[in-house]
C-alpha cells in the first residue's frame, strides 16, 4: 500500500493535538509549526496529484482490512486534486491569519485550522459514505470553532444559526446512510456501484428515498436554493482568513454530488439528482447575483457572490455529462481561487477603512495600500462576474458549450449570460464606491490625518496571501489547456466505473451496466 495516501489526514490530526498540548502558550511555536504543517500538506499534495495522473485509483486499506468490511481511502485524479486546491488554499490563509493578527484574537486558532483540514481531506479521500458523514463531522465541529473565533454578538448569533443548520443536516445524513445501507447492506462506494444496479424492484422506492435524501444534505453544504440562506450570515460574520477557507466547504457539498452520482448511483439512476438538481442550481444563479446587485455591505456582496458561482457549478454537473463535468471542475478550481481571493482582499479593505467597515458608502480613502487593494478587488472581481481573459470567463465559456445538447440549452445559457451582467454591475457599483467615489474624500482632521493613517505600517503577509489566490487564477489561465487535459482524464474516470470498482474490491469485481 501506499502510504502517503494517509498523510493528508493524519498530518493535521496529529498536528492539531501536538498544537494543543505541547505549545498553547506559545503563539510564536503554533505559527511555525501550523506554516510548516500546511506547506509539507501542499508537498505531499502535489506528489500524490502527480502520481494520481499517471496511474489508476490506489487504495489504502487502514488495519489491512479487505474492502467493502474495512475503512478505505481512494487516491483518484478527483480526491488528488480537491487535496491539491485545499493545501494551496490552506498555505494561503495561514499566511494571512498570521500576518494580520488574526490568529491571536482567540483561542485554539492553528489547532482548529488543522482539525478543519482533516476533516475535508478525509472527505475528498474516503471510499465510504459512513465515513464521508464522519469526516463531514469533524469538519464541521472544526469550523464552529473556527466561526466563532474573536467572539462577539453578531458571530455568536450567526454561528448558532450555521450550528443549528449543519445538526439538521448531519441527522438527515444519518437517515439516508440507515435506509441506504438497510437496502444494500454496504456503504462502501464501490461495493455499492456493484449492489444498487442489483436491488429487487420492491426495494427501489427506498433506496432513491435514501439518495434524494443524500442529495438534499449535500444540497445544504453546498449552499444550494433553498436552503442557502445560512451562508450569508456565517461568511459575513466570520473573520476574514476562515471566511476564505470556507470557500473550499461548499465545494465539499459539490464534490459529495459528483462522486456519489457518478459513482454510485450512476448510469441509469443519475436522473434522481439531474431531474432536481438542475432547476435548483439556475434558482440559486438567480438568487446569488441579485444579491450582488442588491448588497449593502462589501462581505455579504462576495457571500452571494459565492451563492451564484455555486449555481453556476451545479448547472453543470446537474447535466451528468463528461464534457459537463470538465466545465465544472474548472469552474469549481477557479471559483475557490476567485472566492478566496476576494475575502482576503475584503479583510484587508475592511481593516483599513475604519468606522465605515464593510459598507458601500463613500469614506475617507484607505490609510494604506489603496491603490495595490483597488488593483486587487479588480482582478478578483473581473474573475468572480466571468469577465475576460481570467478564468471565470473560461469557466463559464465551458459551461455554456457544455450545455449545448442539453434540452434546457435556452434556459441555461439565458440565466448564465443574464446573472453574468447583473454580476458585472454589482462589482463595478461596490469598486466604485469603496474606491473611487471615496479617493476624494478626505479625512476627520484634513489632509494631516490622512497622511498619518498612511504611515501606519502594515504587514506584507495578508496581501501576499491574496496576491497568491489572484496568482493562483492568473495561472490556471495561462495554463488552462493542461489543466482541461487533466480534468478531461478524470472525467472519463468519474463515468467509466470499473477502474475504480476494480481498485477497491479487486479484479474480479462484478460491474453491472
């Protein structure tokens, strides 16, 4: 077996208790030891998404124990690359916690960041669905911590409600993992590609009881329409850092779609999430664009910002097909990047702007940075509407050609082309104003204080970190022909089963249809 398939689980779970035991009073030692943690993950992510393209699934059976009866990690070209996005994502918000203070406004803060990151590469690794509902505990339990950190009544209040929903969630998870398994008599992905194609006919109803069940749970992680509402709150209230790595949580939810209905309940049966999941996804276009437009504070306009580019991303893997599903993979790649990207550079806005906060009204221009922080609300944003050449154009270039066969072909390319112009004209409205609307006016005490608030230093980490998550999509661009070759490949994976059925139970595994 290889074991480096583990690390990317047992490197945070080991480190976060070591943070907790052995360094709780030493700030200075969890910055080292949390940085370090996150650059060897993103090492070890990249060598396994290497070694991932060149060869088909490994399995890693913990105890040794034989598959379907044991606990098993899968190492595909999808679980590679949802590992990779989170490590490069997990460099970048480190380095901002640390370089903004942010990390030291409450307690717990790098061992929590490692716990949180157990818990979502457990889910992008494991082969089971008992234990995707185990590692979607962990990362949740992870970033209630997470969201509450720094105190204060408005994150208290959003984090019970964030609470509140995700408990509803986990017991209609724990439903759908009971009726699934009192069909089939497994959990395991592969054991279950082979059994649910098997299932007697007086046994179906329950068994799509169960799916539709699991669909509605991936749903709410993924912040679909409608219950998304819980996004906005917890987003905007969290601090700036976890609000970026909470970009790759909703992802989480679009990852447990892909895989389960193209693995599971694939073929035949993958009309139990399309025939839903499509509608549902143009809604929450619909929804999260408006909002944009009708935002009054910079945070809840990239909160729905983040609400339409998950419908974008839904669109398309609601098609089930390989070249939609390509679509959605780079669209899922830049929108994590692009989402990131435009909370940290909201943190630092927000920092600098004094009593106006967050809210788009005019006010004195920034103390420090102002023009590298306009230079960088415009990249992310330009990114995030789908405007050209970055990335969100290309993503939504895909989508649309993706949809060409598609019998909602009118439907979809109207809301997408639609909501990308409303888009546009909420991010220049909210630009304008925090930037150029306010570049005139002066301070409370006159120029002197201006100037003042100008010389207050700053540190280089928080707008390195952004900068990484801009250089991050400007990348994906320039290479986004290898990039498309690679998803192309796991996309023929995700819909020829029988690689992955074989690497779990072995060849002799039985495949029907």
């Amino acid at each position: 077996m290889n074991h480096w398939i583990a690390v990317p689980i047992v490197l945070p779970a080991m480190m976060a208790p070591l943070i907790v035991l052995a360094m709780r009073h030493d700030l200075l030692m969890q910055r080292v030891f949390s940085a370090a943690a996150s650059f060897a993950l993103l090492a070890v992510a990249v060598a396994l998404t290497l070694r991932a393209a060149g060869a088909p699934p490994e399995l890693y059976q913990l105890g040794n124990w034989q598959a379907p009866f044991g606990i098993v990690l899968v190492l595909d070209r999808l679980s590679a690359l949802m590992l990779l996005l989170t490590s490069l994502l997990a460099v970048a918000v480190t380095l901002y916690a640390i370089g903004s203070g942010w990390d030291k406004r409450g307690r717990h803060f790098h061992a929590l960041f490692q716990f949180q990151l157990m818990g979502i590469n457990g889910a992008f690794l494991t082969g089971d669905v008992f234990n995707l509902f185990v590692f979607f505990e962990v990362l949740l339990i992870a970033s209630y911590g997470l969201m509450l950190h720094g105190g204060g009544a408005a994150r208290l209040k959003a984090g019970v409600q964030y609470v509140v929903i995700n408990l509803a969630g986990s017991t209609l998870f724990l439903i759908a993992v009971g009726t699934i398994y009192a069909v089939t008599g497994t959990l395991n992905m592969a054991d279950l590609a082979v059994k649910v194609p098997l299932v007697p006919a007086g046994d179906q109803a329950l068994l799509r009881v169960g799916a539709l069940l699991l669909l509605v749970v991936f749903a709410v992680k993924a912040a679909l329409v409608p219950i998304h509402f819980w996004l906005p709150g917890t987003y905007a209230n969290a601090p700036a850092p976890v609000a970026a790595l909470f970009a790759i949580m909703t992802k989480v939810g679009a990852y447990s779609i892909i895989r389960v209905f193209t693995l599971v309940f694939g073929g035949e049966d993958a009309w139990l999430a399309a025939d839903w999941l499509l509608p549902a996804a143009l809604v929450t276009l619909v929804v999260g664009n408006l909002g944009i437009l009708g935002a009054t504070a910079l945070t809840r306009l990239i909160c729905f910002s983040v609400i339409g580019s998950m419908g974008t991303l839904l669109t398309a893997v609601a098609l089930f097909t390989p070249a939609a599903t390509v679509a959605a993979l780079f669209y899922l790649i830049h929108s994590t990047f692009a989402g990131a990207a435009l909370f940290l550079v909201n943190g630092l806005i927000v920092e600098r702007r004094g009593s106006a906060g967050d809210r788009l009204v005019t006010a004195p221009r920034l103390a420090a940075n102002g023009g590298l922080l306009a230079a960088l609300f415009f990249l992310a944003a330009i990114g995030m509407a789908g405007m050209p050449p970055l990335t969100g154009f290309l993503g939504k270039l895909m989508v649309l050609d993706s949809a060409r066969d598609s019998a909602s072909m009118i439907t979809i390319w109207t809301v997408i082309l639609i909501t990308s112009l409303i888009s546009i004209v909420g991010f220049a409205r909210a630009g304008s104003l925090i930037f150029w609307k306010s570049a005139g006016v002066p301070g409370p005490a006159g120029t002197a204080a201006t100037e003042a608030r100008h010389a207050a230093p700053h540190s280089g980490l928080p707008i390195a970190a952004a900068g990484a998550m801009l250089a991050a999509m400007v990348a994906l661009t320039v290479f986004a022909g290898p990039v498309t070759g690679y998803l192309e490949a796991t996309a023929d994976g995700l819909y020829d089963r029988g690689a992955y059925i074989r690497a779990v139970l072995g060849a002799d595994a039985g495949i029907v249809r």
